[in-house]
C-alpha cells in the first residue's frame, strides 16, 4: 500500500511490489494473478467494512440517529483512510475495480438511511457533500488527534446535511 501510495497504481511496478513485501515476483503473483486482483486485496478491507457497517444499521430496522449513522462511517473510513488515500491520489483506482459504483451505491443507502426512500435533492447533495468532505478529511487531517479530528468532521458533516448540534 505504501508503494502504491507514493508511486500511483500503474507507476509501481509488480517487482518493485515484490521487493518491497520481500518476496519474488513470481511468489506475488502466485497470490495475486494480476494487478486488479493486487489493488482488489488492498481494497477489499474498506469494502467488506462499510457494507459490514450499513448492512448491521438497516437490518436494526429502527430510526438511526444521525449523528450516530455520520459517527459510524467515520470510524470505518479512518480505519481504512490509507485505501481512501490511495483512492485520492489516484482516482483510476476506482475505475480498476468499478469502486465508483460501490462508492455510489454506499452514499444512496446512508441517504435512504437517513431520509427514507424518497429524499429531496437538497437531502441527496447535502449528503453527498458531507460524506465527500468525512472521506477526505480522514485522509488530509490524518496528523491530527483521533477523537478531535472525530468531533471536528461529525460536526462539518453534519452542518453539510442541516442537522442541528446534539
């Protein structure tokens, strides 16, 4: 991940991978047939989280909190904010893997979620701003204390969505 990070997904090389994690080239690709399936084992983590995440909240089949539901999807995505740096610095990850259409579809259930199957389009943006700007401040703000970065990011997505401090 961290090659990959500094380098792009298509500048580094399968060799440099294998050196790097200490192994052959042919070893790499013992476990992974192709580049695809190398980025898909690094990104699976994130994926198989946040489905984890919303499937646990709607099969609960009660109103969630928002404030909860924002607090949820920040922790998945600072656990898994080295994928999402990656993903940041080189959008044609989520082209490799069809990520996009993940990603999308993980928005369209917090909407759901959050306002029912029939939200506004003001609801719609306001939830695509606060859940673009959760993301990425995991990712710009990583230097910054946990629980602070936490408080300060629930707080700006939830300004983003209208919600009133609880």
């Amino acid at each position: 991940m961290e090659l990959i990070a500094e380098k792009g997904v298509q500048q580094a090389s399968l060799r440099e991978i294998a050196e790097r994690v200490g192994i052959t080239k042919p070893a790499l690709y013992y476990h992974f047939a192709s580049r695809e399936d190398l980025l898909r084992g690094l990104i699976q983590p994130l994926i198989d989280d946040v489905e984890e995440m919303l499937s646990g909240l709607e099969r609960a089949g009660e109103p969630i909190d928002p404030y909860e539901l924002l607090g949820a999807y920040f922790d998945v995505t600072y656990r898994n904010r080295a994928i999402t740096g990656i993903v940041m610095q080189d959008p044609s990850v989520l082209a490799h893997l069809n990520l996009a259409a993940a990603v999308d579809g993980w928005r369209r259930r917090v909407i759901t979620l959050l306002f029912g199957p029939s939200p506004t389009l003001a609801q719609q943006v306001r939830t695509t701003v606060a859940l673009g700007g959760l993301g990425d401040c995991t990712v710009m703000h990583a230097d910054a204390p946990a629980a602070e970065l936490r408080r300060a990011t629930l707080d700006a997505a939830a300004a983003a969505l209208g919600l009133a401090k609880p």
